[in-house]
C-alpha cells in the first residue's frame, strides 16, 4: 500500500491561529509519510516562489485598486501552482499551503465585496482541475482574532482593517465551507492548543489512511 498525493490548505481571517498548527500538522504528516519515501512540501500564497514573494511584499503593504489586488493575488496562484504545487502532486508528494483560493474568496470577495462572478471566472481560469483534498478553517470571533494580532507585531495592510471587513471576511468563509462541506473542516481556534492538536491528529489519521491505495 501506498499513499496517494493530497494538497491540504488552511485558511481563516487574521488572528485565527491556524500558522501556530501548519507546522504540527507538517511534522505529523511527515512522520506518517516518511516510510512510504514521500515528503511534505510546505508553501504559502501569497507567496511560495521567488516571484510571489516579491509580490507578497506588495500585496500586503501597496494599497491598489481593488481589481488589481484580486489580479495580482491570482497571477501569484498561477505562479504557486506551476512551480509548486502541481511539480509536487506530481512526484506523488504531499503539499500544505497556508491560503489558496478561498482567502481570495473571502478577502477580496467578501471582506472587500469584489463580485464573486469575477473570482468564479478567475479560479475557473487558473486553476479548474485543482482543489484542495482537504481545508482546514479555523474560525474564532473577531473580538479574540482582533486581541491577538495586537499581542503580536506590526500589522499589514489586511490586519489593519476594521472589524466590519473582518465580520464579512469571516462569513464568507462559513459560506465557503457551507457551500464545499465535503473539504472543508472547520476548527474552533478558541479551543487550547491541545485540545485542536488532538481534533487534528483525528483528521491527519483519517486522511492519511484513506489515501492508501494498492501499489500492485
């Protein structure tokens, strides 16, 4: 038996927690994976090439026309997919991306209220075959996501928003994950760490057995 290939995202607003569990959940699957020769790659949008960190740089601190962050954050994706992702899956790989498309979705679609016919068309464009296997949504109420990114350090141009982009960042993810339930998992991140590393392990355990498939 061997493990197929699957491409795991987290998501959540700013301050949900999830960076603190990616690099967990990393070291947990490798160690399950390591005797089938099999690596975890992990990577980030924006972000995860030479290219999009450039633009990450932008991204976060430019302001730009709205259009334009949604463009730019796409053309980053492609990129990611390309030189990443795809390469990875393909050698029979695991990849973790901290955000892929539902952050655009929810940034840019509903924090910013982009129409979301115009990210459809995008992700129809950049990536129509490709989804996660697997999301995990760590969702917390604004109030305890706001406490922690001013405990933390000097804040991009997302986290310096107000509460209400916030408010409709966060619903649009629910609605993504209502909309997508067979991927999406969503975590409590008001939860100790403990406590979400032991819902995780559950979910890591289960993910990883149902990828075995016949090497015969």
């Amino acid at each position: 038996m061997k493990p197929t290939a699957k491409f795991i995202s987290f998501e959540g607003i700013d301050g949900a927690g999830k960076s603190t569990h990616i690099s967990y959940v990393a070291e947990r699957l490798q160690s399950a994976l390591s005797v089938h020769q099999v690596q975890v790659v992990c990577s980030r949008e924006p972000g995860g090439t030479p290219l999009g960190e450039t633009l990450r740089e932008v991204l976060l601190q430019q302001k730009m026309h709205l259009e334009t962050e949604a463009l730019l954050m796409f053309a980053v994706r492609r990129e990611h997919i390309a030189q990443v992702i795809e390469p990875a899956l393909s050698r029979g790989d695991w990849v973790i991306s901290d955000r892929f498309t539902d952050a655009s979705f929810a940034y840019q679609g509903g924090g910013r209220h982009l129409s979301l016919e115009k990210l459809d068309a995008l992700e129809q464009w950049v990536h129509p075959h490709l989804q996660p296997d697997l999301t995990f949504l760590f969702d917390v109420p604004l109030e305890v996501a706001r406490a922690r990114l001013d405990a933390t350090r000097q804040l991009d141009k997302f986290e310096q928003e107000k509460a209400d982009f916030f408010f409709d960042t966060r619903n649009e993810y629910l609605r993504r994950a209502a909309q997508f339930p067979a991927r999406f998992r969503i975590i409590d991140s008001t939860q100790s760490i403990e406590a979400i590393r032991r819902e995780l392990d559950g979910l890591i355990d289960t993910l990883v057995a149902t990828s075995m498939v016949s090497d015969e």
